[in-house]
C-alpha cells in the first residue's frame, strides 16, 4: 500500500511538471469530519488541479461497544493527494485520490466495586481482572471521491473552500487486551477477548465508508 502511495506522489508530482506556465499556488485552511486541514493546491491546465490535503485533531471521547464504556483518546490524522476537474471551468469539482489515514481511538474501561466489565456476554469485577484496553484501527490507504467548491488556482485573491465526500476506510480492527487478576480465569477470559473482539469487528464493518464535510477560506497567491 506504500508503494501505491508513492506511486500517487509521484504521478502527481509529473503532473505538475506539465502545468500550465501560470503555476498559482492555493492554500486553505478548513475544518472538516477529519480535524483541522490545510490544503495546497495548484493548477494543472484549465480543467484540472492537483490538490495536497493534510488533516488531523486529537481529543478525550468516549465510545460504548457491546454494554461497556471506554474512556480513551480519538486520534485523527490523514495525509492526501487529490486530483480535482473543474468540469465547468468554474469553482465546482470534481474530486478523487488517495488518503493515508491514521484515524484510530485508543480506550480503556476498568472494572470497579460500581462497575463491571461485559466480555462476550459474560461479567467481570475487580477481582477477576484490571484494565481492559481497545485499540481500534482502519485501512491505512484509504481512496477518497467527492465534490466541492474552491477556488481553484486560476484566479487570484480570497475564496471559500467546500468538500463533501466519502473516505473508503474499510472494516475497522480492534485489538483487546486485559489485566488478568483471577489466574484460575486466564483461559475463560482469553477465550471471551477473542470473541468480544470479532463482535466488534462484525460491529465495525458497517462503518467501511467515513462521510467527509469541510469547510474553509482559501487564498490564491
């Protein structure tokens, strides 16, 4: 998947090489579904552009999986090369192209005298185990289709920036590990981790497509 990035990165790059002699650099800063962005784009002729997009946020969430609450850390992080037509040769596009993506939530839940711990349907207190940590991560190379408004490097001064589309991320993995205090329950408790995570899985494979919404002000230099 590496390799088909850098593949990417450098068709970009010759592409950019045959660009119109203008050779207008955009950028823009965006808020968007995948954190805080920058966009730097330039023209390549009259109908296309090449579009470089980086994205990232980290912060405290939450998130309830199969009666139990983690407590953790969302972290979003993609790096993108898109092509973007001006099919009408004005700021409407078209856009598509590759993401890394580095999205993935860290959490963890830890039973208590108030709080027990659901593994594959069975319950867990303090005395049996400690922390239950969930990582959960996605596709590292990610295609991406949508449509926006921006301008597109043609014309210079201030601009809007808008995107609304979809980032292939496939089915998520969660990764499960706990604190086993109850020795005489290691093998149970193994055994309940390796089907809780397939739960998750099977949970998480309905999410395969993560809705991208941005918005922003460009300038074009």
């Amino acid at each position: 998947m590496k390799r088909v990035l850098l593949g990417v990165l450098i068709a970009s790059s010759s592409m950019l090489l045959v660009a119109d002699d203008k050779m207008e650099v955009n950028g823009a800063l965006k808020i968007s579904t995948l954190g805080y962005g920058v966009d730097i784009s330039t023209p390549i002729n009259s109908r296309y552009s090449a579009r470089f997009n980086v994205n990232g946020l980290s912060y405290s969430d939450t998130e309830t999986s199969d009666g139990n609450t983690y407590s953790g850390t969302l972290d979003l992080l993609t790096l993108g090369v898109l092509v973007d037509a001006y099919p009408f040769e004005n700021n409407f596009r078209l856009s598509s192209g590759l993401y890394y993506n580095g999205n993935k939530f860290h959490g963890t839940v830890t039973p208590s005298s108030e709080v027990s711990v659901d593994i594959n349907g069975r319950t867990y207190t303090a005395s049996d185990l400690g922390r239950l940590n969930s990582d959960i991560t996605f596709n590292k190379i990610a295609p991406y289709f949508g449509i926006g408004w921006g301008n597109d490097a043609h014309d210079t001064g201030w601009g809007f920036t808008f995107d609304l589309g979809v980032l292939y991320q496939g089915a998520g993995t969660a990764n499960l590990n706990a604190e086993v205090i109850n020795s005489t329950l290691a093998s149970q408790i193994a055994s309940d981790i390796a089907q809780e995570e397939q739960n998750i899985n099977d949970d998480l494979s309905k999410f395969k497509f993560y809705p991208v919404l941005s918005l922003g002000v460009n300038y074009t230099f």
